[in-house]
C-alpha cells in the first residue's frame, strides 16, 4: 500500500492492520505513552475545502507521532492561481514525507499521486472519504467487537461517504443497503462492485432499508461545493432521515454513525443525534488514531 487515495485501491487485509494499528495507538496515547513514529517527517496538508475534524485531527495526530504538519490552504497556494496539480506534486514531493488533501475532484488526488513521488491520502473528495471510513470501522468495532456479518443501512445523499461505506463495507464483510433519492444514488462503479458481492441491496425505501440494521450512517443533504442547491435538496430529501421511525426497525442496539457535521431536523433528528452523541463523538475522535495509524503505515519506517 503506497497511498490511501480510495477504498477500491486496497485490501481487506490492509483495511484491518490498519484498524489494529489505530487500536494500539489509541491504548498509547490514552496510557500517555511516547509513540513518535514519525520523528522528523513532515505531512503537507492541502485543503481547498474547508475542514474542522480532518485538519485538526491530522494536525495534532502528526505533532504526536513526532513531525510536523503544514496547513496549506490552496488559496495560498500557487495552485489557487493555476499552477498544475502535476507541478505541485513533484515540487512538494521534494520538500514533505506525505501530502494529504482535501479537494474536489476524484483525479486531482490521483494526478498528485502519480506526479509526485511521496504517499498521498485522501481527506475527502466529492467521490471518496476513505480517513473517514476507516475511523467509522474503528468505531464499529470497539462498539460491536467486530465488522464481518453485520448490516450497515446507509440513509441519505449517494455522494463520498455513501461510495466509501459501501466499497469499504462489502470489503470487510458486511452487508449494506442504501436508501437515497433515486436520482441521488451513489457511483454506479461502487454499486456494481457492490452487487457483485451479493450482500448489497438499494432501494429508495428508508424503511425497506434500515430493517434490522446494527449500524444505520447518514451524511448532510448538501455536501461542500452543493451549497446552490442546497434548498432544492431539502425537498428531493425530505423522508431521507434517520428519526424515531427508522429506529423502530432497526435492531434494538443499533448504533448510529454521522462524520459531522450534522444538521439536525434535516438528515437526522436532534432526539436520535442527542441519544447516539456518545458514539458519533467517539467517531470524531476515532479520526485521530485511525489516520495516525494511516501515517505511520505509509510513512514511517517498516
Ligand atoms: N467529517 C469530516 O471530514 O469533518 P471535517 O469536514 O470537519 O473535516
Ligand atoms: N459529504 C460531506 C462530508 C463532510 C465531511 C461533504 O462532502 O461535504
């Protein structure tokens, strides 16, 4: 595994060392104990979106393994007036350890990847939140003590977090089902693989969806770089919220996930984000050691 740029990219092995690390680092800096994995190295972080959990999280996560970490925002950044990905990439390639970014397009990441020479990980694009995801899996698993067998039902908008649930879902053994807006399904590509496996299922019935599920996730109406639609999506959502409702079919000690941040009394009610806000802040959290582990993977020694 040289990069973390999409779920697709790597496998259910690396998925779970991945988990394992992210479990031993987070027993370490509980117990306070010295893990400066990465001494010396220094992450440049790219966000051309804004960012509260993902800086801060790899930030601190950085300053703990021991290195440091630049906060590049691309307005201050030659790539705001139109320097090429490709230059970028072999430029800070020479400078950094890893980049991590946080942009629009699915390809910029991959063009950063090919271009430079140094590990890239994805912070979020409008296909994909691999950090994301990994950091949910590790939830799952402190909460449900493991991933394989269970139903994970994914309610709301088919966009980043929708496709990473789904590929990193099916690879480590779930089963998933989505309920979206028909005309707001997720990638085609993730739903083929998905079906491929024949533990996925779509429809656009929440309830049809979230029967019997151990792990129900929502995500916002309207994502970064959606905020013109954002009104028109309210209506084409409206139905699409996990509430006391999908609860009622849901298994009885169902747990529910939201990566943040939420808008309650849209994809979510207040009573159901208040009863679950120990698991969604566990999750925020998870974000740290889940890419600590991430980094240390790609850049540290072996
Ligand atoms: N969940 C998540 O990625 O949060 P930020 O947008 O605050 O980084
Ligand atoms: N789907 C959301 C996730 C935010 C963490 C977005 O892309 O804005």
């Amino acid at each position: 595994m040289k990069h973390l740029l999409k779920l697709s990219d790597i496998s259910k092995d690396d998925i779970l060392s991945i988990l394992e690390l992210a479990d031993r680092l987070k027993a370490k800096q509980k117990k306070g104990e010295e893990h400066k994995l990465l001494a010396g190295k220094t992450l440049g972080m790219i966000f051309e979106k804004s960012s509260t959990r993902t800086r801060v999280s790899f930030e601190t996560g950085m300053y703990q393994l021991g290195g440091h970490a630049l906060f590049l925002s691309s307005n201050d950044l030659q790539i705001g007036r139109g320097e090429p990905i490709c230059d970028t990439a072999r430029v800070m390639s020479r400078y950094v350890d890893g980049i991590m970014i946080r942009t629009f397009a699915q390809q910029t990441v991959e063009d950063l990847a090919k271009f430079g020479s140094v590990p890239v990980i994805n912070g979020l694009t409008d296909f994909a939140h691999p950090c994301q995801v990994l950091a949910d899996f590790q939830t799952i698993r402190e909460y449900k003590k493991r991933l394989e067998g269970l139903k994970l039902c994914y309610i709301g908008d088919g966009n980043n977090m929708a496709n990473s649930l789904i590929v990193g879902g099916i690879k480590v053994g779930m089963t998933v089902s989505v309920a979206t807006p028909p005309m707001h399904k997720p990638d085609s590509a993730v739903m083929d693989f998905a079906k491929n496996s024949g533990r996925f299922s779509y429809t656009d019935d929440v309830l049809k969806a979230a029967k019997d599920a151990d792990v129900l996730v929502t995500d916002v109406w309207a994502s970064m770089g959606q905020e013109k639609e954002a009104q028109a999506r309210m209506k084409v959502f409206a139905g699409y919220q996990i509430n006391s409702d999908i609860m009622s079919v849901a298994a009885k000690d169902a747990i529910v996930l939201h990566c943040l941040p939420a808008h309650r009394g849209e994809e979510i009610t207040e009573e159901i984000f208040e009863n679950h806000a120990n698991v969604i802040f566990d999750e925020a959290e998870n974000r740290l050691h889940a890419q600590k582990a991430v980094m240390v993977r790609l850049m540290g020694e072996n």
